[in-house]
C-alpha cells in the first residue's frame, strides 16, 4: 500500500483522495491519517474495518454520481466520512451482519446525501458539517434496530497512574466506534502523521475532558473505558485554531451536553462535539462582525 501512495496514476490519485476522506474523520485532510485511522478500526476489529471501508466507499461513489469535481466537498475529500461514521455506528450496534450490512449501506447513502443537503444551509452561517448527518441519520434507525450498547470491555484498574495515562489515550478511541489504548494510541499516531500540534491538542483535549467527567461524578469504569474523552477531544481539535480559551469554552460546553444526554439517557455519539464547537464558531464569527474584520469562509478543518 505504502508503494502505490509513492506512485503518481489516476488510481493512486483516487486511492489517496479515498484515505484522505477517511482522514476527515479525526478533522484532516491527509491520506497517511486515513490509513492510520483504519489500522486503529482494523486491530480493534475486522468486522468494524470492513464497515468504515463500506461506509466510505459508498458515501464516495454516491458523491461522485451527484458533486461537481470542482465542488467543496470533493476539493476536500469531504464526500466519504459521514458515510464511514454511519456504516460504523449500524455494525456497532447491530449484532447480526447482514442486517448490519444493508443498515449500513443505506446509512451511507442517507448520511452523505444529508451532508450535501446541511452543507448548504450551514455555509450561510458559515459553520461546517462535522459529523452532524451521521449522528441524525444513525438516531433515527436506532429506536428500530438497535441490540443495545455494546460493552467497551474491561477498565483498567482504578487508582494507578499508568491506568489514567491509558484512560487519555483510549478516549481518542470511541470516535471510530472503537475502545481501549491500542486503538485510542494508534489514532494519536495518525494525529501525529498529519500535524503533531493536533496530536498535541488531541491529548489536552482528552485529558481535559477526562477530568471534567470525574469532577462531575462520572463512574471510574466510564472514566478508565476512554467513553469520557472522545467529544472533548474532537472539540480541541476543532477549535485549537481560535485559542486556549475558545477551546476550553467549547471543551466545557461539549461535556455539559454530554452528561445531560447521560443522564437522559441519550446515546450522545459526537453531537456533544459538534453543537459545541458550532457554539463556539458562531460566537467568534459574531464577534468578528460586529468588529467587521471576519473570515469570509469556514470549511471543515484539514491538514
């Protein structure tokens, strides 16, 4: 694989805009993330490997039937992500394959029609799209086929330091719908191989998020599972470009949604991420009319 990325062909070009789009789920524009990314959903499980690349490639297909080439979204190799996420979350939930198969395929397709569909309406206030059609997509199935939450298996034990250090990493994890440090440290290195400031940001934002969850009384088995840090993390990531502060706002504001979904018994997934960071965009770019110098265009982040 590491050789026909070094090759210059239409297929290469195509195989990394395809790994690039992957990558776009930890918010970077970069084929060696998006090769990282499926690694980490690969060690943790085959099945759930099989599920991004299916929910990928049907999200790209779909993309290049009704986009322009010269559109946004495929400029950014935006079309496969959300179609990965869905693809994701039905073979998480849903225990039996074939039934998680055709969920996943027409999650898919729904999830990346509705982000061409939002991608519209939000460019006028200047947000993006994030994760937003996957999450709404895959809660309107999971009344109807959900099993149930699948266990993130055993914690590490309470108390030690190296227990916490885990915990940190392995809230990376959750956003591919994964658990624990394997999957959690091979995702920070997929940080690492688009921009080690992200890689940076990620662990703050994880770490912050950790802590936030603790203070507010969550559990040690949800604290050590890595189930407290993955919205934080995403929300540093997205927001580290306005600031310490921005950012912590966003963290703050993205744990308080996710407890109150907690405690409603809500399946959160990365909603908590998105409304925060679209909390915190939306007060910069007011912030930034009324003083009449704002950015005249956002995308969804890349390398």
């Amino acid at each position: 694989m590491s050789t026909a990325f070094l090759t210059d062909s239409p297929s290469t070009d195509q195989l990394r805009s395809f790994a690039r789009s992957i990558g776009q789920i930890l918010l970077q524009r970069n084929a060696a993330t998006g090769v990282l990314i499926f690694a980490a959903v690969c060690a943790f499980s085959p099945r759930l490997a099989c599920a991004l690349v299916i929910g990928a490639l049907t999200g790209g297909i779909l993309a290049y039937i009704v986009e322009d080439a010269d559109s946004p979204t495929m400029r950014d190799d935006l079309y496969g992500f959300n179609g990965a996420l869905a693809a994701l979350a039905a073979f998480t939930f849903i225990r039996d394959d074939s039934q998680a198969g055709a969920v996943a395929i027409v999650s898919a397709m729904l999830a990346t029609a509705l982000s061409f569909r939002l991608g519209h309406v939000l460019r006028r206030f200047r947000l993006p799209v994030y994760s937003s059609p996957a999450i709404i997509v895959t809660w309107c199935w999971l009344p109807l086929f959900a099993d149930g939450i699948p266990s993130s298996g055993p914690a590490a034990v309470a108390g030690t330091t190296t227990a916490w250090l885990e915990a940190i990493l392995a809230g990376f994890a959750p956003i591919v719908f994964t658990s624990g440090f394997l999957a959690g440290a091979l995702l920070l290195v997929s940080l690492c191989a688009a921009r080690p400031a992200h890689a940076a940001w990620a662990i703050a934002g994880s770490t912050v998020g950790l802590s936030l969850h603790a203070i507010a009384g969550a559990p040690d088995a949800m604290l050590l599972s890595g189930a407290c840090g993955f919205n934080a993390t995403l929300t540093a990531l997205a927001t580290s470009k306005y600031g310490v502060r921005a950012t912590l706002a966003g963290i703050v504001v993205a744990v308080v949604i996710e407890r109150a979904a907690a405690s409603l018994g809500i399946i959160s997934l990365t909603a908590p991420f998105v409304l925060a960071t679209w909390a915190v965009q939306a007060t910069i770019h007011r912030a930034d009319a009324t003083a009449n110098h704002g950015d005249s265009h956002v995308v969804h982040p890349s390398a």
